[in-house]
C-alpha cells in the first residue's frame, strides 16, 4: 500500500441507521491537530488515533467532515451526538 494513503488513514463506507458514512481512520501518526468529538464533546488531542466521518452521498464540502473518538463513532446509535460525559466516566478512543 502507499504509504502517503496510509500515513492519512484508511477510508471505507459505513452503514449506520442514519445513513451512509465515509469513515477514514486516522492513525495517531497522522493526528497533528486538535479537534472536538462530537460524540462526547472533548478534545481528540494531536497522537491520538481517531476516525472522520463525512455523509457518502458525495465527497461533503469540508464543513461536512467530523472527527471523533473511535469509541465515540462506535457508540453513536447507542448515545447520541453532544452527550457529555462526566468526569468519572471511562474514556473512549
């Protein structure tokens, strides 16, 4: 595989009641921002590998594009977006 393609992450098509995603897993060497979960509504610091997701029915403007814990993408159906979590709680990613 390229190398390049790796380093940015892998991408695939993912089925969610909501719809069709492009999910793109982000490996923490690729991770060099900080961005906000909106599974859980806190920061996926720079290191930490992650997911983006953006709707699949076309390639999503940038503004459609939102990374999140890997934990937090998982749990989705489970737990809706912008659900905080406390500070006890486990963490997920």
């Amino acid at each position: 595989m390229d190398r390049t393609r790796l380093d940015r992450g892998i991408g695939a098509v993912q089925t969610w009641q909501d719809g069709d995603w492009q999910v793109r897993v982000i490996p923490a060497s690729a991770a060099v921002k900080t961005y906000r979960c909106p599974g859980c509504v806190q920061e996926i610091r720079p290191g930490v590998a992650h997911v983006v997701a953006w709707p699949a029915d076309g390639w999503g403007d940038l503004d459609d594009r939102r990374h999140w814990h890997t934990g937090c993408w998982r749990a989705r159906d489970r737990r809706g977006p912008g659900v905080e979590r406390s500070r006890s709680a486990p963490r997920y990613g």
